[in-house]
C-alpha cells in the first residue's frame, strides 16, 4: 500500500501545488496552478479549507467520498487523512485557505478554534455554498491574499488573523442555513436517532455496552460526533447528550411501573453499571428518586 502523503509546513503544500510562499505560516492556495496528479491519500499538519469550485473526485475521506459539488467549502483539522488511491490523474481546481496551528496560537482565535465544530465533520457533511455566499469567501480569502502579498508589517498578522476568523464566523452561520434548507434531511435522522435508540432500550446492547454515548450513536447513523451534535443541537434545542438523557429518563419512569421488576434490575436493564448511579442521575433529572416515584405511582 502506498504511504500517506504527509505535508508538515505550509511551504511544502505551496511548491506541491506551483504556489510561491508568501508567509511560512498561511498561504491561500490556488489548486489550479498545480500540475495534474493521481488520487493519493494526504495528511496535513495545519488546517485546512478546500473551495471546490468543480467535482474532480479527489476528496474523500476514509474510503466514502465527501458529499460537495460546485462551490463547496470542505474543513480538515491538522493530521486527517484525505483522499483514495487511483491511477488516474485530475487536473485540481478551485483554492485552500491554509493555517498553521502555531500561527494563532495565543490569539482570540486560537482560543477559538474548538468552537469551529466543522472541522471535525466528515463525510457527507460539507458545507454546501449558495452564489451569494461563496462571493462572500471569495471577498475573504481575496482579502487575506491581499495582505500576504503586502509583505509582513506590523500590522499584518492581526489582519489576517481578523479576515481568517470572519471567514470561519461566516462559516457557522453558512452551516445554520444548510442546517435549516435541509430540513427534510434532518428529520430524516432525527428520525433514525429516535428509532436507534428506541431499538437500543428494547435489546440487549445495554447490558452489552452499558449506556449509549453520543459517539456510539453519531457512528451507527454515519456521521461525525459534532456534525450530529450540532445537527441535533439546532433542531431540537437540545445537546445530544440531552436527548439521549431525555429518553433514558423516559424509558426509566416506564419499566418503573412494572413493580415484578426491583429498581436494580431496571438499572442494569437501561445500562448502569451500579443502581446507585441510575438513581442520582434519575433524581438529578425527575426531582425525586427511583423509589419515591415508584411510591407515587401506587
């Protein structure tokens, strides 16, 4: 198998892709200028923000192809892995904003960053621009280009800086959108979230694998933890975790009435480890305990 092919300084990616390097730590990249190449599986030590501006077929992520077509805005954390294996070649098109870590560090932004969820999404979970909205990247990362080619000065770094995070402020509220225009998609998974975990309270996987966790359950719907977290969040109004609370605590006031059964078994049935966990987490959430709401019932 071929080795990933991994790009530790932005310097590398520029001359990768026939770019000049303009500052060691950020470079607006055009992929155009790049020399046709075969798919091959890449590895970035910085972030990264793909503009495909047509469908070439080279991102995927794992082995399933990013879901983008024109006008798509893909995010990479620094060390995921893009990219297939093929002998054919492509010529690349469209730009990548890219950032060096050490670059923000110490900044607002940087303090930032794990607020930008997006960059751990992962496929089928680009952001998808209107014509509106990818003039307004384009104006962004003309903007950040404009201050590269202006050589360093002190004011160069917090301008830049300034630009990267509006380009990522509007990243979020691009997102809100696509969130909302793709409402028929959403249901289609809050759905599923309600039938996993109906399915999962009806079978043996909580004595299995004990209570399920929002990552459990982003994977069995295919999707990143903070894409489904946010997708949830913004639908509901409610955390995944939350949700997933919500309906355990559901489940609980049920199997409650049926008194053949002691509140220990009932724990252990919904995927506590120890009864004494299921009931503070109950009077956490209802206000009295397992036995009082038994009680109360009778």
């Amino acid at each position: 198998m071929e080795e990933i092919l991994k790009f530790d300084t932005i310097s590398q990616y520029n001359a990768f892709n026939n770019n000049p390097t303009l500052h060691p730590l950020v470079s607006v990249v055009d992929l155009s200028k790049a020399a046709p190449r075969q798919l091959r599986r890449m590895s970035y030590g910085f972030y990264v923000v793909f503009l495909k501006e047509i469908k070439c077929g080279d991102l995927k992520y794992g082995i399933s192809n990013y879901d983008y077509d024109e006008g798509t805005l893909v995010f990479l954390a620094p060390n995921q892995v893009i990219g297939s294996y093929g002998e054919e070649y492509y010529q690349p098109q469209g730009l990548a904003l890219v950032f060096h870590p050490d670059f923000i560090l110490g900044t607002s932004l940087g303090r930032q960053m794990n607020d930008y969820t997006f960059f751990s999404y992962t496929t089928n979970e680009a952001l998808h621009l209107s014509e509106r909205e990818r003039q307004i990247i384009l104006d962004c990362l003309a903007k950040i280009k404009f201050e590269l080619e202006q050589g360093v000065d002190k004011h160069s770094k917090k301008l830049i800086i300034t630009n990267i995070e509006l380009f990522l402020n509007y990243c979020v509220r691009f997102y809100d959108r696509q969130f909302i225009t793709r409402e028929n998609s959403v249901k289609g998974i809050l759905e599923r979230f309600e039938t996993l975990l109906n399915d999962f309270f009806t079978s043996d996987k909580p004595q299995e694998i004990g209570l399920p966790s929002v990552a459990y359950c982003a994977g069995e719907l295919n999707l990143s933890s903070n894409y489904f977290g946010d997708l949830i969040k913004k639908e509901t109004g409610k955390s995944a975790q939350e949700y997933i609370q919500l309906k355990l605590i559901n489940v609980a006031k049920e199997r409650i009435f049926d008194t053949s059964k002691s509140l220990s078994e009932i724990a252990y049935g919904l995927g506590f480890k120890y009864p004494q966990h299921f009931s503070r987490v109950f009077k956490q959430q209802v206000g009295v305990s397992p036995i009082e709401y038994r009680s109360s019932m009778s």
